[in-house]
C-alpha cells in the first residue's frame, strides 16, 4: 500500500469520521463524487470498522491496530514525510528505504522477513512490533552519526527509557528498541535511513517488551516516537546531545567495546560532538558495547 499525496485525503476522512459525518459532507469536503467517497470508506474498512446509519452517515467504531491511516496521520504531522508505505509484510524496511533512494519518506511494515541489525545482525521482527524506517536528506557521514544519537533521544523520550551506547533503547536494563542508521542514495542525492525496532506485544528472551509497561497500541508507540523527533527539531544539536549524555547509562561504567578493528576495554568516559564514545581516552565512532561489572 502506499500512501502518497491523496493520504491527505485519508486524513481528512479520519477526522471527519471521528463522528457521523454523511456522504453528502465528506464529497463536499473533498470536492469528489459520493460514489468516490463510497468507494473510498469501503477500502478504508479493511483497516477499520465504519457503522453506517442511513440517514445520518458514516462513524469510525474502532481502528485496527497497527492502522495504515493512523501511521499516515502520525507521519505527515510529525514527520513531515511527503510519501508513506505500509506493508503487511516486507524483506526489511531499510532495504525497501534503499532501493527507493529518495529521502522525505517512510517505509512501516507490521512483520519483516529479512529484518537488519546493527553489525550485520538479523533483527527478529514478527508481528506485534513496530518497524519503520524514514530517510532524511543528509550531506555527509558524520550526519549518520548524529541522525543515530538523536533518534536514540527521540524513542528513550517515547517510551521513558535509557540508552546504552550508541542507541540501543533499555528499559530497566533490557533492550526493548534497536536503531539502524544507514547512508544511501545517489552522490547527488544522499540520504541517512533511519531504521527503528520496537518490542511492543512481541516477546523475545532477554529482551523488555513495551506492553509489560502498559503501552500496548503500536499506532500509539509510532504516534508517540514521531512526535519526539519532531520536538528535537526545534532543538540544537548541543542541547540534545546533553540529553543523550543524561540518558545514556554507558557513560561512567567500565564497557568492552567490540569494534571493526578489535576489542577494546575501559572506562566510557565522553560522548563527543560527533556521537562517538571516549573509552579511557581512545575514541570509538562503531562498534558494540557491552556494560561489564566494575
Ligand atoms: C539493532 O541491531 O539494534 C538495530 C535494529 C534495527 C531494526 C530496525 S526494524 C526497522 C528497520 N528495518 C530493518 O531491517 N532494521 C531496522
């Protein structure tokens, strides 16, 4: 499915049927046929459940969730996206983001077949997650860097977790969010994707789940994670680099560090301006770290 220019319709269609609104008013609204709008609820209700009462009109009873249109409105928003695609199911939504090449747009899947982590990973995505990824216009790879320390601020400010080096999301201590950063598209045109996974009804070992703490809805945990971005917006990247510090509970602790060219033990000292991890004075821009007992 994909949810382009006309979503903005879809948008239009949600608010209005928060109550009865009839045929006559939606067409009206949208300066297109009854028949259109008739058409148009019909597809709507394989995402919703619409009551008609004739004579009065059409009523959004209950929404399903996760809920294309509700991702939609979340999106365009927040986001400020120009193109949404929702899939049932998809490989990764990194790799759709990829191959798409163009940044502005979101890419959400309810379950990933190939789903990617950080470090040549598979990350398990069945449904009950929440997987999206969204690709912003970037113009260098230290932007890569920042776009991974702000979108860890932005799901810890979600979800009221903390971080651990460079965005893994914790909640008491377990991950219950991974975030995959990559840099793509043309060298005219290149793009940072931002890829995000959250454990919302899925439960995996060693691993928190977001409805354990009450937040079951994953149109909810999207709504909300979009929101925080759009709030860092109107933040300076040194304000919210000093928020990552306060969240990030790898600073201060002795940390192994697995890295593309070795292991390095010590005590994570910093978070520099480009994101990158002090360990007892060696910098650190990749790699895993793991929180060892002091
Ligand atoms: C990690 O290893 O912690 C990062 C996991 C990132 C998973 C998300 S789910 C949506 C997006 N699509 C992918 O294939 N990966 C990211």
């Amino acid at each position: 499915m994909r949810l382009t220019e006309r979503s903005v319709d879809y948008l239009i269609y949600l608010e209005l049927l928060k109550g009865y609104a009839s045929g006559e008013e939606i067409a009206r609204r949208l300066g297109i046929s009854r028949t259109a709008v008739w058409k148009q609820i019909d597809k709507m209700r394989r995402y919703l459940s619409i009551s008609s009462k004739p004579g009065v009109g059409y009523c959004i009873i209950s929404e399903k969730d996760p809920n294309p249109y509700a991702i939609a409105k979340a999106s365009f928003e927040n986001l400020e996206v120009s193109e949404v695609f929702y899939y049932k199911s998809v490989d990764s939504t990194n790799e759709r983001a990829r191959i798409h090449g163009k940044s502005s747009a979101l890419f959400f899947a309810e379950q990933q077949t190939a789903g990617r982590g950080r470090m040549g990973r598979e990350w398990k995505s069945e449904t009950g997650g929440l997987y999206f990824s969204i690709t912003f216009p970037s113009s260098a790879l230290k932007e890569v860097q920042r776009f991974t320390i702000i979108s860890g601020v932005a799901v810890a400010r979600a979800v009221d977790g903390k971080l651990k080096w460079p965005n893994d999301v914790l909640l008491e201590d377990k991950k219950v969010c991974g975030i995959l950063c990559e840099l793509s598209g043309s060298f005219e045109e290149p793009v940072v994707i931002v890829g995000i996974g959250v454990n919302v009804r899925n439960k995996y070992e060693n691993a928190a789940s977001l409805c354990d703490y009450g937040i079951c809805s994953i149109n909810e945990v999207f709504a909300r994670i979009a929101r925080e971005f759009k709030n860092l917006k109107l933040k300076s990247w040194g304000e919210i680099l000093e928020e990552y510090r306060k969240l990030c509970t790898t600073l201060g602790r002795k940390v192994r560090i697995y890295t593309p060219s070795g292991i390095l033990e010590g005590i994570a000292e910093d978070v520099d301006e480009n994101g990158a991890l002090l360990v007892s004075g060696k910098t650190v821009l990749v790699g895993d770290c793991i929180h060892l007992r002091s």
